[in-house]
C-alpha cells in the first residue's frame, strides 16, 4: 500500500494562475518612439475619449485584469539639452502627455471588469488633494481604481513644480512615508462606516459625530481634515508600486499590494522579488499579500518566423532620436556628444558604462557586440527597456511561464509597440494558449468586483496592511 507521502507526490502542484496587465500611457509614444504613425497604432488619438473607452472594452472582453497607466510630470529634455524637447516632438515620445486619471470613470462605465491602475507622485501633489481625487475616481469607477504610488525622477519635473532640482532620492521616500499616514488618516479613519445614511425621512444624509478631522501635524504636512470625500467602496484605492533600490524597496514592502518589477532575466529580478518579499515579512506582513509583476514587450504571430518578421516591420517605424531622448531621460546622461560607432561600454562616463555593462551581460543576442548609440536606440526603440519576448503562441507562452517560475512573480505588465495592436495579438494568440495551459482564468469569477477583491477577496486593507491600523471601528 502507498504511503500517505508517496501518495502527495503524486498530486501535481496546482498550476499558478497569471495576471496580466496592458500597461499604457496617454501619450502617443510610450515605450516604443515613433511607432504612433504604424497602420496598427492609433496612439495619436491618445486625447480622445472614445480611443480610451475602446481600448478599455477590448482588453476588459480580452480577459486582461487591469490597464496599468504610466505616467510623467516632466519631458525627457536631457538629449541635446540642457531642457531641450526637440528631440521628443517627431516621435510623440512621451510628449506630450495628458493627466493620467481623468479618462478612468468614462473607461470604467464602458466595461464590467477591468481594474484602472493610476499613476500619480507623493512630490509634488498635496495628499489632502490626491485623497480627494482618488475617492471621487473610486466612487465613479465603483472601486475599481488602483494608485501606482511614485516619487518622481525627472529634474524638469522639479523645474516646472519651482524647485532648482530635484529633491534628494532618499528625501523623496521620507516625504512619502509621512504621505501615506495622511491619506491612510483620510481614507480610513475620517468618516466610520455608518457616517453616512441617506435616510430621505428624517432629512439626514450624514451623522454628526461619525465624521471627524484627522489633525495631521508632521514634519511635512499639517492636515486637519475631515476628508472632503465620504468613504469610496475601497476607502483606500489598491496600491501599486514601483522602485528596487533600497528606500523603494522598503516602501514597497511596507505599502504596496502589488509591486512592479523590472529586469532583463528572469534570475536578476528574481533577487528584487526575494528582497520585497523578505522586507515585508520584517514589516509583520505576510509576503504572499504583495503580488508582483514584470514587465515585458511580446511581439506574437502564428509561428515564429512570422514573430519575427513582425518584430523587423514594427522596427522600421522606430524613431532614434526619440529613443535617445527616452535614454536621456531614464538616466540622466547625454549621448548627443559621443560618435555613431564608438562602443559606449567603454564610455569615459562611469553611469552610462555601468547600464550598458549590465545590458551586453543580460540583454539576448548581443553578446560580443558593440553598444554604440545605433544599437542603443533600435535596442530601446520596441519596448524600451523591458526584455523582448518574439515567437509563436507556444514559444511566448513558455517564455512567460519560465519568468513566472523563475522569477517568482505573479503577473506580467504587458507593453504594446502599437495600441491597439499589441493587445489584440495577445488577446487572439497569447491568451488562448495560457488558458490551454491552465495559466490563466476562463472566466471571470465574480462580476464587477472592486479591485481589492480581485487580488485578495476583500474590499478594503488587508489586517496586516500598516493602513488598516487607522480604521475607525463602529463602536
């Protein structure tokens, strides 16, 4: 007779089911400059309503879990600067850029199921104010509504908010950190759950002593409340976060429930993923109540010649100059004064020796080969900076399911090189194969549930979430 522990070997682990994102921008160049004008792109719509709504109700039909909206406060003006946009204006990259925020209720109106992640700065945005918006934008969305919480890196950012340059990285986390207290005091302690009736009888819509003011005195903030907004139906939106240096990682761990990573290899992100997941558990979290992404660019047709023919056509439309300015702007440095074939790795500059090292070492296929500013900008030209998955169905699919294990991460933020493009490939060619896998949902288990319950079947905070300790309880 088999034992009992010859019998669970014998089970098969259950398959991890992955979440997909679209990660977009309301820009007409996001990750791949110059790629607006390709017959499969209708980014240059990006400030039309009905483009947003569109692509909302495909993805939302597609199966995605969430449209994951990046954003920016400042132009990448770093390329032939200083504070030169030139560069940016034939490629659309990044520039110009609308508010990421104001499209999300007409978009949520338009589909049943798809979670809006919003990107918006704890610098240079009072949190009395952002708490407001995001209320309004969850009550709209019927909680449906993330916060992808940023910084901010951009030093003409800083200008164009009054400041001579940014203010230190470091600085920034400490700022955010007293940030959330007070939103957290806003969203969950402000107004307890029975504060509102609505009892048309009586004429009593709130109830005096269920509403009271925060009184935040801090170092940066002096917030008296009450929040101006009643509860939304998460009070606090679901957070996203971004960062895998030391003070975002911190950040991280302590307040987001889903953290966005990126990395070339699947091995290297997978150390980012072991540091948030270690530090949450210092913070008395539970590290399965952060989910994590990656993000990567999937070129797909139905085979792999066909994949890779697509990648040589969308590659046509890549725009150098664009891309430059994308480069500039990520890091900081110039490459307008160095010549077309000299090998940047060797660069006098040790900041821009230091990111190509790390891409000749991580990046496929380039081993052995010069990173000149040519091989830079058709690098960053599809996708950016994230790694390339090209190939049919059955070869993306593998590749994703390899990230998946090795990296240890739960999702994907998906990047398109043309929108709506990208996604309807995904949607016909990509999707199916996870689902023939068992990787990913059928369907979707409970209609119009907030964004919160989708990740973890709840509402609101998780008890271990540092915000949950400011609920104000109905005594």
């Amino acid at each position: 007779m088999a034992s009992s522990n010859e019998h669970e070997a014998t089970v098969p682990k259950p398959k991890k089911q992955l979440l997909l994102n679209a990660f977009v921008m309301t820009t007409p160049g996001h990750l791949s400059p110059g790629l607006w004008s390709h017959p499969r792109n209708r980014t240059d719509e990006y400030n039309k309503l009905s483009f947003w709504t569109s692509l909302a109700q495909l993805l939302d039909a597609g199966g995605f879990h969430a449209m994951f909206i990046a954003d920016t406060l400042g132009a990448y003006d770093v390329y032939k600067g200083p504070a030169n946009v030139d560069p940016v204006l034939a490629s659309g990259a990044q520039f110009p850029v609308n508010d990421p925020l104001y499209a999300v209720p007409a978009m949520a109106a338009a589909t049943k199921n798809l979670i809006f992640g919003v990107t918006a700065s704890t610098t240079y945005d009072a949190p009395y104010a952002m708490a407001r918006r995001f209320s309004t934008v969850d009550h709209l969305a019927e909680g449906r509504v993330a916060w992808n919480i940023v910084t901010s890196y951009l030093e003409s950012a800083a200008r164009n908010f009054g400041l001579e340059t940014q203010i230190e990285h470091d600085e920034r986390y400490r700022i955010a950190e007293e940030y959330m207290d007070v939103v957290y005091k806003l969203w969950e302690c402000s107004w307890r759950d029975d504060a509102v009736i609505r009892d048309r009888e009586k004429g009593q819509f709130a109830v005096a002593g269920r509403v009271r003011p925060i009184n935040h005195k801090g170092k940066y903030f002096q917030v008296p409340g009450p929040h101006i907004s009643e509860p939304s139906p998460q009070r606090t939106p679901f957070l996203f976060q971004a960062g895998t240096s030391k003070a975002g990682t911190e950040f991280g761990a302590k307040h987001a429930e889903a953290v966005f990573m990126g990395g070339q290899l699947p091995e290297l992100v997978r150390k980012s993923v072991d540091a948030l997941r270690s530090t949450a558990k210092q913070f008395g979290r539970d590290p399965s109540h952060i989910k994590v992404f990656t993000g990567v660019t999937v070129i797909v047709d139905e085979t792999d010649e066909k994949a890779q023919a697509k990648y040589k056509e969308l590659l046509s439309y890549g725009n150098r100059e664009g891309a430059l300015a994308l480069f500039g702007g990520w890091t900081g440095n110039d490459l307008s004064s160095f010549s077309d074939d000299e090998d940047l790795v060797l660069a006098d500059k040790p900041a821009i020796r230091s990111i190509l090292h790390r891409w000749s070492t991580t990046v496929p296929g380039t081993e052995g080969l010069k990173w000149t500013k040519s091989r830079i900008a058709e690098f960053l030209s599809i996708g950016g900076m994230m790694p390339k998955i090209i190939g049919s169905p059955k070869t993306v699919v593998d590749e994703l399911e390899k990230w998946a294990e090795a990296a240890d991460v739960d999702g994907f933020n998906l990047a398109h090189v043309v929108n709506p493009g990208s996604f309807e490939d995904i949607i016909e060619y990509v999707i199916p194969e996870l689902r023939r896998r068992g990787l990913f949902r059928t369907e979707v288990e409970r209609e119009g549930v907030t964004a919160r319950e989708v990740f973890f079947g709840q509402p609101h905070l998780l008890s271990d979430h540092p915000g949950h300790q400011f609920k104000w309880p109905i005594s």
